[in-house]
C-alpha cells in the first residue's frame, strides 16, 4: 500500500458542531465534554490507561503513551480473542469448572519510537510540557507549559501534545491524536506530528505493530487481579507490505487465528535542499517497524497517519483474515484522516442526540455523566453478538469475562438509547444457550445454567460458592429479556430468541427448588448479589427475580402459544412454573418488619464496624470469607436491588424500613452498589444521601484514584450512573406497556434533562425543581404516546410539550446511616471540572 503525501491526510476539521439534543441553545461548558490531563503523573499512569482507552466493542485500545513506558496490562484487545488455562485446585471436586478463559493482548498499533539527533525521547523524563497550534500558545509552551491530553467526548479523539528538549538542547513539539472507529469493525487510525522548534533537528520515527511485548511483573495479593499470561500468541506468518506490514498469530489452545495489518499515509515535509523523508520497513515474528528518518529545519513538521486492521477467527484460514484486514485498510486509507474524524464524529452525534443527559447545578457530574455514557456507547457500538465484558475492552479486569451486571445494569441503559445493541447482546447470551444445558446436565438441573463468568459461554469461575451457586444469572438474563421487549415492543426478538432464553431459565427454577409442608416454595443453596453472603436459603434477591422469571416464561408461552409448543412446553410445564412463582417465599423478620436478605440473615452476628479500620477495606482482601458469612455485613445491594427491580412487591413501609436496615449494614466494597442506593434512596425521599450516593458511582473511574481502574473501567457502574439519574432522580419505572415518571432533584440539582427511547418513539424528559415537562419528538403526525406522571395517565402529541407540577415530597423521616466510615461523600454544591491525575486521600480501596 503506497503512502499519501497529499495534503488531505494532514487536514484537520476545524468547526464541529454541538450535539443536535440541544441545538436550540450552546452545551453546557466545553470542560464538561472533555476529560483532561495536564502534565504526566506515572502513580496512576494505569487508572488513566482506562480513563483514557478508545473502544467500540469490536476493537480496544488502552490509553498508552505512543513512546513507551511500561504498562503492567496489555494495550489492544479484540471482544472475545482469549487463550484457555487450566483451573487447578488444592482438592478436585465434581462439576468444578476445568478451564479459565483469558482475554489477551493482540498485536498492539499505538507504539511510536523518536529519536531526536540520535537519542530515543522518554515522555516521563526531560522537559516535558504542552504545545498547540497558534504562533502565541507555540511561545508560551517553549517558555514551560505542560503535557496535555485530552479525550473528546464529542469527536471520540484522544488528542495529546507535549514538547520535548534534548541533551542536545534541540526541542521537538509533538502531537498526536487517536481514534477506534465507531463505523469499522476494527480499525484503529493514529495521527502522529513532530516539529522542530527552534534550531534544526535530525529526526527517527519508528512506528511499530507488536505482538507479545514484555509485560512487567504485578506484585499482588489481590484475588481480583487479572491474569496475564506471557507470549499468549504464536507467530504463523509475517511480511511487509508497501509502507507497512502484516503479523498473523494464532493461540495455542483456543485455537483462534489473529491478523493484524498496519500501513503509514505521510506528510512529507518541503526541505530546502529537497530531500526527502527515507522509508524502510522491518519485519519479523512478532514485529512490523516501519522507519522514517528526516532532518526538520525550525518549524518544519513530519505528519504520519497510521492505520491498524484487525481480523480474527477461530475456523477461517489465514488468507482470508489477511485480505479482510488489508481490505479494512484501503477503505480508510481512501477516507483519509480527515474523513475519519468526520465518520467518527457523526457517529456521535447522532448517539448523542438520543443520549445526552443534561445536569445542571454540579459541572464535575455533569462531565462524570457524559464519560459514563461515552465509555457505555464504546463498549457496544460495533460489539454485534459479542459479549459486553464487565471491563468492557478498556482494561483485562476479570480476565475480560461477561457477568450478571451485563444484563443487570447495563443492557437496561442500552434498550432505552441503543435497543440495537442490546438486542445483539442478547442474541450472544443465546447462542451460548447450548453451553448453558450442557452445564445445567452436569450440575442434575433442569433447563439451562449460565456461568458466573465467561468469555464463550463456558463456565469460568472456580470459585463455587459466589459463582456456581449465584444461580440469579438466570432470572437476570431472563428480565433482560422481559424488560428489552417491554421497553421496545419488539415481539419478534421475543419469537425469536427471547422465548427460549425465558423457557429454559424458568426450567431451572423448578427442580432447584422445592414446596414445604405449609406450600412455600424454596429455593436453598443459593447465592444473591451480596457475596459477603453464601449458600443461604431464600435469598430475596434471587427469589423475587426467579418469580419473575416463572412469570415472564408462562405469560410469553402464552402469547406464543405454537413456539412454545416448539420448545415443548406443555400445559402442565406452565401449571408449574405459575404455581411455583405464586408461591415463592420471601424471608420476613416479623420481630425486626424487615424482609430478610436470606432466611436467618438477621439472626447473625452483627459485624463490629467500630472495631474495623479504614484500611482494612475492602474486606474481602483482610477476613476470611468464612468470617464474612458468619456476620450482618453486606459487600453490596442485595434486599436494595430486590426492590429496586421488583419495587412491586414491597409497600412504601417496608421499602423505607429495609432501605434502613440494609444501608447501615452495606460496605459498597462493589462498584455497583452506589447506584442501587442512589435509585432507592431517590424514590424513599432522601434526595440529599441519593445524590451523595450518585456522585460516588459517577466519579469513581474518574477520580477514585490510585488503583480503583487499573485494570479497567467498571462499565456496569457507569451504566449505573444513567439508571440512578433517570431511574432515582427522574422516577423511570416500566408500567405494563406505558413509562412512568416520579420526578425529583436534589438541592443542588436545577435541572436534569434526557431523552429515551420507548417502542420506537423519541421522548424528551426536562426536571426542575417545580415542574416536569415531556416532549414526544417524534413528526406531529404520529400517534400519542400514554406514559404515567405521579400515577397520572398524559397522552402525548408529537411536538407538543406537556408541563406538569411536582407534588410536595413527603416528610422521608430521618436519613438511613450507614457503617462508620462508608457513608458516600456528602455534595452540598457542585463542583467544577478539574483535570485527572489528582490521587485524593483514601481512595485506593479499589471498590
């Protein structure tokens, strides 16, 4: 592939417009659409490797400098490219998972290597600091600005600029700027410039694709810690083609086949004497450099797009994958990079225009909210049938398996704004569906079994009791399902796919569980969301879910009475299954008028949180697990989630009395906690702890550094964020076949604004203090829309706002406590925007 000296490589875009959800007025402020660093700080160097990583579901990249310095996690990883390790434990045991499933690194694009009159730069050493475009800010930064990067929420760039003086005293000024595109499966394009700044300088670039870079050691006791394994790729091919190359690798035991395909469109700079830049290429197992050496009189610029395809498989043959990836390459090469930064930033806009969230009142959430949805739509907009890891492909954390908090968390958020997206993510679970009867065989179960953790579809997790026994993935995926069709009306899916995902989940239910003598039904051996909790009986969360489970299953056989005759189900199945849920226990502690996490859960010991200090959190890393279920301790939301997606169940008494109990018993040594609270303590009236809760699920990837996203982001938590906005301070719930809204804000809150998509309408949602207003912003030919004020049926026009008053809340009572030391951080007033990299005390718990 020839490389591109015409000038359309180097052009930039230079006006890009809001997004269009507000086009009636400017965005809020432009710091609110970007997340910042200024200057380099190597103590959280991998927290902002995920802060900064580019994604679309297909293809990640962290956010690695382009020159190097170590990185304890792989750079690059394609959704579902893993290599399989062996499970041993200290005593083998039936039905013991045999295999791990490890994402891996494949052949990593971003590196770049510059050599300024003969010495390599170091970007964590020398006179580092920032540079931009006009003459003025060129001055100022040779005086002693400051490194920068930037990631733009709105264009999906990751732009850096920086200078750099060398022993020789020459100072070159580069900037680059990065994108995973949002409109090619896996295509990763980098624009790379160098210029000398104030005497001329002898310049080397070595551009590199590499595969199985060295990794340093992680010391670690840490069980969370993912695992890397060395040299996970074997070399079967390499060759350089045109001004780039070619590596293609396999795996020794998934026996999946990686290709990756790199090519250079360069600027050529206009010498005086009419030299021109000297282009070799290198090649060998595991690396494509490619190398351009120029002298660059003061001013002058060498601009070098970089394009990296990828193509994988686990039967194809290597020809096939090596012309699909030079293929993907030709077609942006023919883009150009200006004409990707226009592909990329159409994407977006278009993504933002449904999903934008507007908080007025607190800047820093504000910003916290858009990286949240930012990160979310990356993690699923070129995924297809892919799984959604709980890291998504920002980092290797938990090995890069999907869990429970896919469907639980995150595919609520993507069928309201990408119902696309969530659609193809369920359609993976269900292609894995025969994995999951085969483990349900093996478990003496009924109907299917899907795994705690995995990458395939395999069982993962070696440990039993938080992984095997938290049978709750089932009803989880099952209300996927409910609430995707719910939400979006599409019936098809549900003849499709969705029906049997519901049929052989329900199946399990039945022959796990079993009638007593007064005709309860049970489920025993079961372990919930809190695994500070294991093995217990009626575990609420898992009761209430599986009901709903057995319910969905008998009310979809019924509207698809021949499919399900297809799957056969028969009249006697279904008697079962609605006898089953009908009668379903739910633990009550009638002295305490509390509903019980687990049958005997308030009967425990309660744990002596006076007696445990700050730094021995989270527990899990300081007692043994043994300890954890012998007490009343809670890692994360439990009865609270129970009732957040089953609220149905529970009076508004029992709702505030078990909010209360559980919360001053809840650690939050989870992610996901924050945001389940958030949700209920919005709906109980306790806007103030709901907004503090908010504000410690939206900020904690962002600023709870060193540590807490090392290894990754916590998607599932910054789909949180959305759910606890529009579901806590907005009142979203499913009503049947209509959306219900029960608006409030807290103090600090003016106005909270987002839109959603229900069964293919567009609807516009604006909270202030006083009112809510609802805009259907579909074409004024279209049919109402009926949703649900404060209980109050509104049908809507197409156009025409509605303006409804809030009513006067309701005296909450006093605030829930919480456990000494783990309330959330209290937000009287909102606070600016402030570039990452600050390490704030006490914050390297790594929740």
């Amino acid at each position: 592939m020839s490389l591109d000296t015409g000038p359309a490589g180097a052009r930039r875009r230079s006006a890009i417009p809001g997004p269009r959800l507000h086009s009636d007025r400017a965005p809020a402020g432009a710091e609110t659409w970007e997340v910042r660093e200024v200057g380099l700080h190597p103590a959280v160097r991998a927290d902002l490797e995920s802060v900064f990583a580019l994604a679309n579901g297909r293809l990640g990249v962290r956010g690695v400098l382009e020159e190097g310095g170590a990185s304890s996690n792989p750079s690059s990883y394609l959704d579902g490219c893993y290599e399989e390790q062996e499970l041993t434990y200290p005593e083998q045991g039936y039905g013991f998972p045999k295999q791990n499933q490890v994402l891996i690194g494949v052949p990593d694009g971003t590196r770049f290597a510059l050599f300024v009159d003969g010495r390599p730069i170091d970007p964590s050493a020398g006179d580092t600091t920032s540079w931009a475009s006009s003459p003025s800010s060129q001055a100022s930064s040779a005086s002693g600005s400051r490194h920068e990067r930037v990631l733009d929420l709105r264009a999906g760039t990751l732009h850096r600029s920086s200078h750099w003086t060398a022993p020789s005293g020459a100072t070159v000024r580069l900037r680059s700027t990065r994108l995973v595109s949002f409109t090619r499966p896996a295509v990763l394009a980098i624009r790379y410039e160098v210029a000398a700044a104030d005497r001329p300088v002898n310049v080397r670039l070595h551009s590199e694709l590499r595969a199985n870079p060295a990794l340093p050691d992680r010391d670690t006791d840490d069980p969370r810690a993912p695992t890397v394994l060395e040299r996970p790729l074997l070399a079967e091919r390499h060759l350089a083609d045109g001004h780039g190359g070619v590596l293609a690798h396999r795996t020794r035991r998934s026996r999946q086949r990686v290709v990756a395909a790199v090519t250079h469109l360069l600027d050529e700079p206009e010498t005086p004497d009419g030299s021109r830049p000297e282009v070799t290429v290198d090649t060998g197992p595991d690396l494509v450099r490619v190398a351009v050496d120029v002298r660059l009189a003061p001013g002058q610029r060498l601009g070098v797009t970089k394009l990296v395809g990828y193509a994988m498989s686990e039967r194809r043959p290597f020809d096939e994958l090596i012309t699909d990836a030079r293929a993907m390459l030709t077609e942006a090469a023919g883009r150009g990079w200006a004409g990707l930064l226009a592909e990329q930033r159409d994407c977006l806009d278009g993504f933002w225009d449904d999903a934008d969230v507007a908080v007025d009142g607190d800047p820093q959430l504000q910003q916290a909210v858009r990286f949240a949805l930012f990160h979310l739509f990356q993690a699923s907009v070129r995924a297809g049938r892919r799984p959604v890891p709980a890291k998504g492909l920002t980092g290797n954390g938990y090995d890069g398996h999907t869990m429970w908090d896919a469907e639980t968390f995150v595919l609520p958020v993507l069928s309201y704004l990408r119902p696309d997206a969530a659609a193809a993510a369920l359609r993976w679970r269900h292609a894995t569906l025969d994995q999951a009867r085969r483990r349900a065989t093996e478990l003496r179960l009924a109907g299917a079994a899907f795994p705690w953790r995995t990458i395939d579809g395999r069982e993962c997790s070696g440990y039993w009791p938080a992984g095997t026994a938290a049978l709750h993935v089932n009803a989880d995926i099952a209300a996927a399902v409910l609430r995707h069709v719910a939400i979006t009306g599409d019936y098809a899916l549900l003849d499709e796919i969705g029906l049997e995902l519901l049929v052989e989940t329900a199946r399990l239910w039945n022959r796990v569980g079993h009638f007593d003598e007064a005709g309860d039904f049970h489920l025993h051996g079961v372990t919930g969301p809190d695994e500070y909790t294991a093995l217990g009986n009626d575990n609420l969360f898992t009761n209430v879910m599986a009901r709903q489970n057995l319910l969905g299953a008998v009310a979809a056989a019924r509207r698809l009475p021949e499919r399900a005759r297809q799957l056969g189900v028969d009249a006697s199945e279904l008697d079962a299954w609605q006898a089953a849920a009908e009668a379903m226990h739910l633990p009550y502690d009638a002295v305490r008028r509390v509903h019980q996490q687990c049958a005997g859960f308030t009967a425990l010991r309660e744990w002596d949180f006076a007696g445990t200090g700050d730094d021995e959190y989270p527990l899990l890393l300081h007692y043994p697990y043994l300890e954890l279920y012998r007490r009343q301790v809670v890692k994360q939301a439990d009865v609270v989630l129970a009732m957040q997606h089953c609220g149905d169940l529970f009076t508004p008494e029992q709702k505030a009395r078990n909010f209360d109990y559980y919360h001053r018993r809840t650690v939050g040594d989870s992610s996901l906690s924050a945001s389940a609270h958030a949700i209920l303590a919005a709906e109980l009236g306790h806007l103030e702890l709901g907004y503090a809760h908010l504000a410690d699920s939206a900020l904690q990837d962002l600023h709870e550094m060193p540590r807490q996203s090392r290894d990754g982001l916590h998607i599932a938590a910054l789909a949180g964020v959305w759910l606890a906005l529009v579901g806590g301070f907005g009142g979203l719930r499913e009503q049947g076949d209509e959306p219900a809204f029960a608006p409030r804000l807290p103090a600090a809150l003016t106005r909270l604004e987002f839109s959603l998509r229900w069964r293919g309408r567009r609807l516009r949602v604006t909270v202030t203090r006083d009112h809510a207003t609802y805009l259907l912003r579909d074409h004024a030919d279209g049919d109402t829309l009926r949703l649900h004020h404060y209980g109050t049926a509104l049908d809507l026009r197409p156009g025409t706002p509605r303006r409804l008053p809030l009513p006067e809340l309701p005296d909450p009572g006093p605030e829930p406590a919480a456990p000494p030391g783990r309330a959330p951080r209290r937000r009287t007033t909102g606070k600016a925007v402030t570039p990452v990299g600050t390490v704030p005390a006490g914050s390297a718990d790594g929740r």
